[in-house]
C-alpha cells in the first residue's frame, strides 16, 4: 500500500493513475460543496463529508458516526471512483478533513493517501464547476474491528489516547459545539494541525515521531485517537502511519459522543 502522505510532485506524475478528491467541510457553516464548484483542483471529484462519510449524528452516536459500508460504497461509485482506482484526498485545511475519506479507505484496504499541503500546495489555476467522471463500481466492504475503537476502549486506559482537538478545547478552555468541555480522562493532547509545518505540508517523519513519542506513543504502542466527532482524529492516524508508528484505532463517536454521557470529564493539560 502506498504511504498515507503524498508529494504534489508525486500526484502529477502519475495522471489519470489517480482520483483526485475534494473533502472540503467547514464547521461554520459555510458549504464545501459551494467552495468545490468555485475552484477545485483539475480533475478532482467532490465527496461529501455527511453525506457519504458519516451516518445522522445523535448524542448516543456522536455528530459523525461511521456509515453503513454500502452507504460509503454508493457515494463512492456516484463520485466515480471504482475498486482498483487510488485515490489522493485534499482539502484547505492540511488534510484535516480529508483524513476522514483516505483513512476508511485504507482501513478497508484501499490504495488512498492525502495531498501533503492539499490545495495551498497547488501553484496551478483552479478549475470551477464539477468534474465529470462515469459512475464506477466499489464494493461494500465492513469497518474491520480492528481499526475501531469504542467508548470503554477510549476510557478503559489499556490504550494510549489521543486528542487531535486544539489545546484551548482539549484542556476544557472552550467548547464551541459539544455538549461539555474538557476531554477523556488520561487522553494526551496532540492537536492534528500540528502535525504541519508552517507551509501547510507534513513535519518530517523524524520531528512526528518525536511528537507522538513525547505523548506516550512508541513503537507497537496501541493507540486510539478521537476529536471532536471522529474526523480530525484520523489525520493523527494518518501521521502515525507516516511516521512508523503503526495504524492505530479511530474512536468515532469522538467527544462528541462522550461529553453528552455522564462519565467524567478532565480539564487542563
């Protein structure tokens, strides 16, 4: 499988071998599908985040919880992209986002890996409109057991938790969404935008291992990352890929599903 993390200068040598796709989402409301059709990269398709990466959200699920594997496979198909494609996933936000699509493609043993620097990385004019691709055939696979992580796994402390939330939410400062502040019990903070340099592109493996490791995370560790809602918390699990340290667990019911529990809440760092 190829590495989670790709060079610019690697997607363009490589064509049409590849599917470009736009994973923008944005928590203010704005519309990523609107930011898409204003200027995307050329030949990018646009996949929607609720739509086909998520299931409805409930306080017992959290807001993104993982979708039906024949939800994720219709969205794909519709988006054009089949079972032997490889699939490149950028977004304006570093990979933020779009760490949510190549993540379960990869845990279900597709070829998929994020733009490093996504779309600030491209010097290239913007296409606008929609990209026209046939409709593709993708099998529905499950989420494999493995990669998932539940509520008991997130607090049961047998595993080394991550926050890929920004420190201010983590240390309970401010919640802006979900139902209370603070984070899991024992969970170490390791805010996702971090993992990039001020270019928007990756920290070296080196400076990445040194940053998980300084939060608890070694060679063959079990590890089980969260944010808000599942999202962000794979770009952590993409980054631990990258740097060596193995695959990890996504908690998807997130904060966002266990702030809205009674079970205890810490605060500060």
């Amino acid at each position: 499988m190829i590495d989670p993390v790709v060079d610019p200068a690697w997607v363009r040598e490589q064509g049409d071998r590849v599917v470009l796709a736009d994973v923008r989402f944005y928590l203010d409301g704005r519309s990523g599908r609107e930011a898409y059709l204003s200027g995307h990269l050329p030949g990018a398709v646009f996949v929607d985040l609720d739509r086909w990466l998520a299931r409805p959200g409930s306080p017992e699920g959290g807001r993104h919880p993982m979708p039906d594997p024949e939800v994720f496979a219709q969205g794909m198909a519709a988006a054009g992209i089949g079972d032997g494609d490889t699939v490149i996933g950028y977004d304006d936000a570093g990979g933020a986002v779009a760490a949510r699509l190549v993540w379960m493609l990869r845990a279900i043993g597709h070829e998929a890996a994020l733009l490093d620097g996504g779309l600030t990385a491209y010097a290239g004019e913007l296409v606008s409109g929609e990209t026209d691709r046939p409709a593709a055939v993708f099998t529905a696979r499950p989420w494999p057991a493995d990669r998932l992580a539940g509520i008991d796994d997130a607090a049961g402390g047998s595993f080394v938790v991550l926050d890929a939330r920004d420190r201010a939410r983590f240390a309970g400062e401010t919640e802006p969404i979900d139902p209370r502040a603070g984070h899991i019990p024992g969970a170490r903070s390791v805010p996702c935008r971090e993992n990039l340099a001020a270019d928007g592109r990756f920290l070296a493996v080196p400076a990445l291992r040194e940053r998980f490791a300084s939060a608890g995370v070694t060679d063959g560790a079990d590890v089980v990352s969260y944010c808000g809602s599942g999202v962000t918390a794979c770009h952590n699990l993409l980054a631990l890929e990258h740097a060596g340290l193995g695959v990890g667990r996504l908690y998807p019911g997130s904060w966002s599903q266990y702030s809205a529990t009674d079970r205890p809440a810490a605060t500060g760092d």
